[in-house]
C-alpha cells in the first residue's frame, strides 16, 4: 500500500485491503483471513475464483501460446464468435479488451451508419444515469455529470434522456440520430432496470429514424441477470442492433466483444477499427470453456437470485432506511436513505465484500455459483450491521 501511494496515480480510493488468492465464493487477505466476495472484482469472477476447469485451461493455453495478434488466425476465436452469435441472435463479433473499448466500437459504427446516409446524421441519444466508460467517446456518453465535467468539452451530438420517460425519448429522436445507447439494468447508476415498454418504444424510434439501437451489457449481460443478456428477459425479445459487453466473459482475462447485425456491421470497412490484444488465443479459449459452464448455470442464476432478493426484501421490510431493492438474477441493489460507504467498510470488517454506487445503493455482483447457505451468510452479516444503523 505504502508502494502504490508513493508510485501510483491516485486516482482510486482503495479499501484498506490487500488481498492476495481466492478460491470459490471465497477471497483471502495477506492474514489468510477470508471473504465473502459479493462483488467478485465488480463482475468480473462470475465463477468465483481458481475455478477448476478455468485454471485448467489457462495453464494449458499459456503453454502453448498467449498472444499471436490479429495478423494472423488461431483456433479459438472464430468458434467464440460464433458461439456470442448464436447467444446474441446477431450476425457479427469484434473481439476488444474492454467494456469501455466495446462502447467506443460501437459508437464509431453507429456514426459511420449515419454519415453513410447523411453528414449531419451523428447524434446519439443516452440515458441520464447511466454509465459507459471512462475513455473521451465513452465518456461522453455517460449521463452522470459527475464524471464528464472535469474533461469537457467532450465529444458533441449526444442527447441525454430520462430512464422510462417515453415521452421524452420520442422527442429526442430526430433525422440526425445514428444511434442510441441504453443499459438495461443501468450498473452504477444504482441498479435501476428499464421497463419493456421502454425498450420497446426506443426499438420502434431506432427503427423509424434507421438509427442503430445498442445494448450495452458490459454489468448487466453474460449471464448475470439470469439469461445471456438482459434484453432477453423480455417478451417478446426487443433485438438491439448492437450488443457490448465483457466483464465475466474470460473470467479475468481482458476480453470485450461486439456483437452487430448484419445492418449495423456492414458501417465497419476494412481498416475503419482495430485492436492489438483484442481476442488473442489465452482470453477466447478460456471464454470458451465459461460459456460452456455458463449454459448450466443459468437456471441456477434465476434461482439463486431470486432467492437472494426475497432475503433482501425480508430484510428491507425490518429497516425503514432501506428505500427499495432492485435487480435481476445475480444483479442486485439496496437503496438505502443514508450513506453506505461506512456500512461497505464494516462489512469488510465482518468478512463480506461488496460495494456502494451512486453513494445509496449497495451493490451485489456474486459469483454464478453462489449456494442459498452463503446468501444466508451475508444477509446474516447486513443485518447484524442495519441493526447499528441510527
């Protein structure tokens, strides 16, 4: 800790914590003390941690090789694209490192889309709230001015809209909008799901102003809301043009995607986009093997969620502090109406990770393999902790 302060950039406010392995649901500290990991490295550990089978791979592929570049082709990531295709019902897949690259990707389709037809077709429509990366394009794009201000002017022609307001979404849209971009469970904006309605209405508009609609599922997607991705817990299912996403899908490893139409890939030509380390061998084998183990855990995810919500609630219904809990599958929130940092750090102190976002609402981001008797375990913590809330 000492080393980081004096050689870092201080730009994050660290948790007085060092930790230093991890097995199962479980992390240890430099003590040998352990936690629960109910926020697994913000979604990233969706199989806990030292997973057996993803272990296994990443010792034989980093054998073999680990990087080749996209010059040349390797075994693995014509089948992972295929694969987030037939998850996605989507045509096409770019491989980046990040979230936060993917957006960029798709925002750079959507304006090629627009100024394909006209010049002036290169806004985009955002939601107030949400989050999207933090590189310029991403940015600005996030509608929460709190992350935007220090950097400004940012890139221009974004319109931010209210969550769920249909009517001012209608008025957003005009012949200059190339595409729109929406959560649809917004991450650390609190964990605030959008209605179908809404999904509906901004399909209808995209559609109307041959505009592309993308789904960024960088929190909300790869299994964790209990489905591939979100926009599938709908019915009938609303189809983006465009699908970003990343976070669990090799499980540590960097790896984003994209997965578009054929509509919406056609806007990228040759030499428009690229990347060095996107979709090496190491990070699309392992991907691979977790969306293999991704397909049984599925209904597990619904259940286990499910049963996680109805603690909450169970436990919001004892405390009048606690204004809602919100979430999908294993993408879960407490609104609170008092602040939650200190409670994050005395649950650390009780053994349990998790964090706080928008500064009221604990987040959980727990591993896909989490049982009902470590659910218990960490309800049990929250309310011997909301019991000392004043």
């Amino acid at each position: 800790m000492d080393l980081e302060r004096e050689y870092l950039l201080q730009n994050y406010a660290r948790y007085p914590l060092v930790l230093t392995r991890g097995k199962g649901i479980y992390a240890y500290d430099v003590e040998g003390r352990r936690y629960l990991d109910f926020i697994t490295g913000i979604g990233v550990n969706a199989l806990g941690h030292a997973h057996p089978r993803i272990v296994k791979v990443i010792r034989e592929q980093a054998g073999k090789m680990i990087h080749s570049s996209n010059l040349y082709y390797h075994p693995y990531q014509g089948p992972l694209a295929k694969r987030l295709v037939e998850m996605s019902g989507l045509a096409r897949v770019f491989f980046s490192n990040t979230g936060t690259e993917s957006v960029e990707g798709a925002l750079k389709m959507a304006k090629a889309h627009g100024r394909a037809i006209d010049a002036e077709k290169y806004e985009i429509i955002s939601l107030e709230n949400s989050f999207h990366g933090r590189s310029l394009g991403a940015l600005s794009v996030t509608g929460q001015p709190k992350y935007r201000q220090d950097f400004e002017p940012l890139v221009p022609g974004v319109r931010f809209v209210p969550p769920n307001d249909i009517a001012a979404l209608e008025a957003a849209f005009t012949a200059r909008t190339a595409g729109m971009i929406v959560e649809l469970i917004q991450g650390e904006g609190g964990i605030y799901p959008l209605t179908h309605e809404y999904a509906a209405k901004a399909r209808e508009l995209a559609d109307r102003h041959n505009a592309l609609l993308i789904a960024d599922e960088t929190q909300c997607g790869v299994g964790r809301p209990g489905t591939y991705f979100a926009y599938q817990r709908s019915t009938p299912v609303i189809l983006p043009d465009v699908v970003v996403a990343a976070k669990p899908v090799a499980c540590g490893i960097p790896l984003g995607f994209i997965i578009a139409n054929d509509r919406a890939a056609a806007a990228i030509k040759p030499g428009m986009h690229g990347t060095t380390f996107g979709g090496g061998p190491l990070a699309c084998r392992v991907a691979l093997e977790f969306l293999d183990i991704l397909d049984g855990l599925l209904p597990h995810i619904q259940e286990a969620g499910g049963y996680f919500h109805l603690q909450l609630n169970e436990l919001a219904r004892k405390h009048g502090f606690v204004k809602e809990v919100r979430g999908f599958g294993l993408m879960l929130g407490m609104e609170l109406t008092v602040p939650g940092k200190q409670l994050v750090l005395d649950a650390m102190k009780e053994g349990l990770l998790m964090n706080c976002t928008h500064d009221t609402v604990l987040r959980f981001l727990p591993p896909y393999t989490v049982t009902e008797k470590e659910i218990d375990q960490a309800v049990k913590v929250l309310g011997k902790l909301f019991a000392k809330v004043k």
